[in-house]
C-alpha cells in the first residue's frame, strides 16, 4: 500500500551545523506533511506542515521544502542545537475525512558538541 | 499552554485482560485520534473520533478495540481482550476545527505478559 518512508535512519551533526532529514512519500494524493519532532519518553511534538500548494515553508530556525515532482519531504534545521537531539518523523495526510497521520518510520538525530 | 493529558503513564496487564487507557484532549478540539508506537517503530493510526463516532479507523483496529467519550472532557481506548503484540505506546492526539495540526499527548506506555 501507500507508504511514507525516510532515507536516513540516523544522522549525527556538529553543535553548530546544519542538518537536512529527508523522507520520501509515495502516495501523489496526499496534499499535507507535517514533521514531528520525538523526544526520549514523550510524544510527537509538532514542528512544522506544509500544503501541497507549496515547495517551500519557513519557520524559526526550520524550513520544510516539497518536491512533488519526486515525491521528496525534507526538514533542514539551522544551527543545530543539542536540544535539537531527537527522533523526526515526517507524516502525510491519508487524505480520508478524518485527517488520519501516515507517519514514517523516524529519522534520529544525535547532535555533539 | 493547553496540552493533551493522558493517564496511566504506564500499565502493565496480563494477556486477556481488558485494559482502559484514558485521554483528555485539549478543551475545545473537537477531533480526536489514537495511534500506537511499537518500540522501534513508527507511529501508526488507529482511529479517529468526531461528533461522537469513529470517522475512520485502521485495520489495526479490530473488534478488540473501542474508544469512547465518556463525557465532554475525556476520550477513552478500551482493549477488550488483551495480546502480547498490544504492547506499545499509545498516544492520543486532538485537533481544534478547520486546523490540521494534532495535538499529541505524552503517551500511555501498555505491556501486556
């Protein structure tokens, strides 16, 4: 079936730097994303969303792009904090009335100092 | 700032028991969802309840399953018959109206031996 899926299962990055976590969706009717941000122990806190009307959303120290062409979801996050240490799932709306989550399988990412 | 509170932290049941996870979602939302998480795994969607009924609902969600809204501040997911493959997280989420973004709360940790 339809399936959102993420390229990195973990990325590690320098305090400081930049970090890209990408996903890849497979179902062309979806028409929301939304990124999650997974602390140890607690649940999905929202980060940022973007319509399929769009390729491109900012938000503080967040952008989310969207290529519809390829089916492609990313997240970059800028000046990566420790505090930024954390599971991310990107999620696609099902597209049924009920505004149901497709979430992926989760990216970790680990920032040192 | 509002937040969705969910209650037990954790339980632990044996298998075949019924177990009652409890959720009070954000005060004016009126959509509501449960999901679970594996340990390891992704997020995944078992129903969704508005106006006092189930809009959609997983094939996760079988006849073991049912959520209820008891009153006007707590929806509930009730697992008639527990199994060892229930064990996971259970997270509810609420969402205001004419707002995509669910709301999640800290998650219901349920181990069934």
């Amino acid at each position: 079936g339809e399936s959102v899926g993420l390229h990195l299962p973990t990325l590690s990055v320098q305090e400081g730097d930049n970090s890209i976590i990408n996903c890849a969706y497979s179902n062309s009717a979806s028409d929301y994303f939304i990124w999650y941000k997974q602390e140890s122990g607690k649940g999905p806190q929202f980060i940022i969303d973007i319509r399929s009307n769009m390729d491109k959303r900012q938000g503080q120290r967040v952008t989310v792009l969207l290529n519809k062409t390829v089916k492609h979801l990313s997240l970059q996050i800028a000046a990566t904090q420790p505090g930024d240490s954390a599971v991310y799932f990107c999620a696609e709306n099902m597209g049924n009335s009920g505004y149901a989550l497709n979430f992926g399988k989760g990216t970790s990412l680990l920032v040192t100092p | 700032e509002p937040e969705v509170t969910q209650t037990p932290s954790h339980q632990v049941t044996q298998m075949g028991q019924e177990v009652i996870l409890r959720c009070v979602p954000i005060s004016n939302h009126l959509y509501f969802y449960w999901y679970r998480q594996i340990l390891g795994q992704k997020v995944e969607f078992l129903v969704s309840f508005y106006n006092n009924e189930i809009s959609e609902k997983s094939e996760i969600f079988d006849d073991q399953f049912s959520v209820e809204r008891p009153d006007g501040s707590n929806f509930t997911l009730k697992i008639r018959s527990t199994k060892l493959e229930d064990s996971a997280m259970y997270f509810c989420a609420s969402r205001d109206s004419g707002i995509e973004e669910q709301y999640f709360g800290p998650g219901t940790r349920l181990t069934v031996t």
